[in-house]
C-alpha cells in the first residue's frame, strides 16, 4: 500500500481488512517484509485527530492506546495492539474472564483517578437524557407502539441522573467492553488492558465506562461476574457502594436505552440487521436496570412506552426503511 503520508518504511506494505464496527471507520492490518505490522484506520465521518489527542493522552497516564505513527485527514497509522481480544480469550477459556475484567477495572481506576483532557463535551445529565430519544424514535416506532409522547419517560430519566448521577469529572471511554479490550500480558498493572475505540470520549461520570463493561450487549455477565467487578472497582476506589450503585444502575439504563434506538436505526438506515439479533441482551439489561429502587417511576413509564421484542417485532425491525 503506497500513500505520501506515510513514513517511507510503511509505503509498501501490504495490507488485509480487519473487521470494522456499528460506525463508518473502516480499518487494515498493515504488513512489512521485516515482519513489523501497523493498523491503518480511515474515518470519513469523524475527527482522527482528536483520536491521536485522546490517544496520546492515554498514554500519557500509562494505559495502552495505540501509538499513533502518522496521521492526516481522515487517516491514522496506529501501533498494531494485536488479536488477544478479551471477548475472544473469555470465550475460548472462562477461567480467565475474572483476570481480564479485572485488568480493565484497574485501567478504569487508573483514569479516573486523573483529570479528563481539555475539550471534551460534558455528558451532563440533560444531555444524557436527550440520548435516549433514539429508544422512542427508532425502536418503539419500529417495533409497532403507539405514538406517545416520549416527554414524560425523558423527564424521568433526566431527573434519576441528577440525583444518582449528575457529576462528570472524568473521561469516559463510552464504548468500553470486551470486544474492544486487548489484553496484553507482556505488560503490567493497567496497561496490561490495550484500549481501543474511544474517540467519541465525553467528560463524564465514574460509572459509565463500568456499566458499558458489566452490562456488554455483545456477551453474557453472570450476576455473580457483574457483583465481583462492582466489587473490584470499589474495592480499587474507596467509593461509597451505595451511591455508586444507584449510578450505576441509572447509567445502565440510560445507556441501554440508546442502545435499543441505535441497533434498530441501523438495521433500518444502514442494512445492519444482525444488530437487531443483540435486542434481546439489551432488552434483559434494561429490565435488570429498571428493577433497582431509583427507577421505579421510569420503569412504569417504560413498561408503557416500550414493547417487548417479541419475535414478530423483531422481524419488523430487520426491514429497512424504503428507499425515498
């Protein structure tokens, strides 16, 4: 692969496509003859360079995002972290699945005990809140619901995050899970954890990177795992349990919530159905979200808002919208 931004030594490699995700970034294994490798990403819609910041600033702390070799506009040469990826490790062995959570939890500890980056949006609790529309709009309107007004539902989550989660001092990854934690045992402590996917960081609270990792829509945590990781992180912390559970819970939600509106907005704009095939799983976390005390109200709301992805409902949201 030949391309005038690249340093000299990269300009002939050859390259093989890695799978890519829910977003438009697209990204290479790059390959040289002395058996060096590279990741090549390309992101036509986002901002590479505030990856390289973010990057750069991770390291600084002594995490393990990707070294940026070079970079210009919508491209960026990163260091290789490699294949050892969590979710694939955990599947093929689960014994080691308390280990590699407990690394990312220490990674987790170690960047929330420093201050966030300059720049980065607040994910304040009107803001959250609002993220959730995608829930209304996209699924329940998809799936067959009734029209009602969301206004109520969002009110009632915006007043559970300012009373359970309203503070945002720290950086918060967003897409923190398994399929996107490397594990890299040749180095230590938190930097054992390599880092990816994070170029849409927020200024944020505490406990939504660990609510991101615990209720992953992409793999099953057994209650038993999901209590010991809480456990962890406040064992690694000196957090009050109680109130960091309340966040925790009110996070997953929310999180959860948005989540149900993007898959079904991707099956139906982009012609990524197998995303709908993951609504279950999202749909049993914001169930088991919705049961802890500071979210009865929503929950009632939901409930009415909200259908059951019921296997006919789920056809439904694997057709794409017509084409205009």
């Amino acid at each position: 692969m030949t391309d005038d931004w690249m340093p000299t030594d990269w300009r002939e490699a050859t390259s093989t496509p890695l799978a890519g995700d829910a977003s438009a970034r697209r990204y290479w294994r790059l390959h040289r003859a002395d058996g060096a490798s590279a990741v090549l990403m390309h992101d036509p819609e986002g901002d590479v360079a505030l990856f390289a910041r973010l990057a750069r600033h991770l390291t600084d702390l002594g995490l393990s995002a990707p070294t940026i070799i070079a970079e210009t506009r919508g491209k960026l040469l990163i260091e290789d972290l490699g294949d050892a990826v969590f979710a694939r490790l955990m599947n093929a062995d689960p014994d080691c699945e308390f280990r590699l959570y407990s690394s990312a939890i220490e990674a987790l500890a170690v960047l929330h005990d420093h201050p966030p980056p300059a720049g980065l949006d607040r994910a304040d609790p009107a803001r959250l809140a609002a993220m959730t529309d995608l829930a209304f709009d996209w699924y329940a309107t998809r799936a067959g619901a009734s029209k009602a007004k969301p206004n109520r539902a969002m009110r009632l989550m915006q007043d559970a995050l300012d009373r359970h989660a309203p503070d945002t001092d720290v950086m918060i990854l967003r897409d923190f899970h398994a399929e996107n934690l490397i594990w890299l045992p040749d180095r230590s402590g938190a930097a054992r954890a390599g880092l990816l996917d994070f170029q849409d960081a927020l200024q944020g609270h505490r406990a939504y990177d660990l609510a991101s990792l615990i209720t992953d829509v992409r793999r099953d945590v057994s209650p038993d795992m999901h209590a010991a990781l809480v456990r962890d992180y406040l064992d690694r912390t000196g957090l009050e349990a109680a109130p960091f559970r309340a966040a925790l819970a009110v996070l997953g939600v929310q999180r959860n919530l948005r989540i149900l509106g993007v898959f079904a907005r991707l099956a139906a704009t982009r012609g990524k159905p197998q995303y709908v095939d993951l609504i279950p799983r999202v749909w049993r976390h914001l169930s088991v979200g919705l049961s802890h005390p500071a979210l009865a109200e929503l929950a009632a709301e939901l409930h009415r808002l909200l259908p059951d992805p019921t296997p006919d409902r789920l056809h439904k949201l694997r057709t794409p919208c017509p084409t205009p």
